[in-house]
C-alpha cells in the first residue's frame, strides 16, 4: 500500500498536470470501487479540478462547487494518464479505443482539456487487486466525512507532546501504534520499520514505556525519513508508480525487508518478528 510518501509524490504528480482542469465526464468499468455510481458520476461531471493533495494515506481531490474526490488506494491502486479515445468516428472504433485502455483500469475520467506532458486528456485508476476505492463527497458533506474516516494528525503537524501521550495510554507495540491512522496517518510498515531503526527504538516495545524524550526522537526520524522519501519520489516496492514515474528510497533502506542482512550500524545478524500481524525487521543490538 502506498504510505504519506507515495500518496505525496502522487498528488503532486496529479496536481501539476491537472490543476485548472476541468472533468468532462466519467466512466465507472468496474461498480464495486465506488458507492452508487450514478451519483458519483453526476457530482463529478463537468467540475474543475481546484487542488490535489495528500490527505493521510488518501489522494484528495478538491474539486468546484464544494466537492471533493477522495481516493483510498490500498494494495494496488495507481493512477495514469493517458488518451481517451473520444476522436474515435464510429461507435466502433470507441469501443475498440475501450478495450485499448491499460490493464487493470476501473474508473476513466476524461478532461475537458489536454494535460500532462504529452497532451493526455483522460486520467485512469487502474488497481490490480480491486482493494482501492473512490468516494465522492458532495457539497456540505466534506466536515462530516473527515469525522468518519477518523484520521489522526499528520506526522509533520502532530506536535511531541501529544504524540508521546498518544504512546502513553497505550500497552500495544510501539509499531503498531504509529501504524494506527487514528493516531497518526499516513505511517505504514515501510516507514515505521524504518524509522524505529533510525531512533534505536525496538519495535514490539509497548507504547506506554517509551519516555517524551524517546518520542521526540522517534518523531524526529520519522519526519527525516519521511522528507527524504518525498524528495526521492517515495519507495517503487511490489508495483507502486507515480504518474511520472517511479521513487527510489527504497534504494535507501536499511531494515525493511533486509532479515538476515547485516545491521548497517552493528553489523550484527537483522531479524524479523510479527508484530500486529505485520512482518517487521529489525536489528536486536541497536534497538533497545
């Protein structure tokens, strides 16, 4: 799943091409990835595109008229642009534009305008796994629908003292804790595993028994790591790909998905344990 880096090189990506832009009209291939389409597609026809940007883990579309596109890409979910197809003459060269869409696409959003490097005027979400959703807000719903997804701070706004009482009232693993989007989104299993490393913190620790200076330094690590994923175009691990193109952190891991490894530190043997369900490396000399 992507996590804040990648959803942030997403929405940038998006956000440049288009900003301004204006939704001509949409097609929904595959029902289940939103909730009544007929709706969706109406609020979503002939609105300009205000803003993209990164909302936790979610792409967020402000859209004109108070309404708002969020998009939940789970395993798989991507976006492309690329042509629709809508200078096809003939009824049947639009279907056989139709079935030239990429694999895996559910959902086509064609534009009023070109955008995009080469004059692309379709945007795709493609998801290989089906696991991603698309949920429109219509106007005056936005404040209401925040409350429901119940997304905790972003890590560059929480401030230290309500993270570390966040870690306090808690008995679970420190990692999980900071992979709970209640508490704090847009952290997964890549940047948690990385950054515990970072602030020589053992991952299955118990919350409550990390002190306010421990927290402060496992913000402080988070936040770097996370900027510099960002700056890098986020981690092209499994099939993760921005619209113009894929990241490289992951060139610059140092525990995730290294069991066996040596610790880059202390070069002693990294292991892997479960914790909340998730596989998490981590070196059993440096992280105390």
């Amino acid at each position: 799943m992507p996590e804040l880096p990648e959803a942030q090189t997403i929405a940038s990506d998006l956000n440049s091409a288009l900003q301004g832009v204006t939704i001509a009209d949409a097609r929904i291939l595959y029902r289940p990835i939103v909730q009544n389409p007929e709706p969706f597609l109406e609020l979503c026809r002939g609105r300009e595109i205000l803003e993209v940007k990164r909302l936790g883990k979610m792409i967020h579309f402000r859209l004109a008229g108070d309404c708002h596109l969020l998009v939940s890409l789970r395993m798989t979910g991507q976006f492309l642009l690329g042509q629709s197809g809508r200078s096809a003459s003939s009824a049947a060269a639009a279907t056989a534009a139709t079935t030239a869409y990429p694999p895996h696409v559910h959902a086509v959003f064609n534009l009023a305008s070109a955008a995009g490097p080469q004059g692309e005027d379709a945007l795709f979400y493609r998801d290989a796994r089906k696991f991603g959703r698309l949920l429109m807000v219509a106007p005056g719903e936005f404040a209401a629908t925040l409350a429901k997804l119940n997304l905790g701070p972003d890590p560059f706004e929480i401030d230290p003292e309500r993270f570390a009482a966040a870690l306090a009232h808690t008995q679970r693993a420190v990692k999980t804790v900071i992979m709970d989007q209640s508490l704090i989104s847009g952290i997964g299993n890549i940047y948690a595993a990385e950054a515990l490393f970072a602030a020589k913190i053992a991952p299955a620790r118990p919350a409550s028994s990390i002190n306010i200076r421990e927290a402060s330094r496992i913000l402080e690590k988070t936040r770097a790591i996370l900027t510099e994923a960002i700056q890098l175009r986020g981690s092209t691990v499994s099939n993760y790909s921005a619209p113009f193109g894929p990241g490289s952190y992951q060139e610059r891991h140092l525990v995730y998905r290294q069991k066996g490894a040596p610790c880059p530190v202390c070069r002693a043997t990294l292991a892997q344990q479960a914790i909340g369900g998730r596989s998490t490396v981590f070196c059993p000399r440096c992280q105390k």
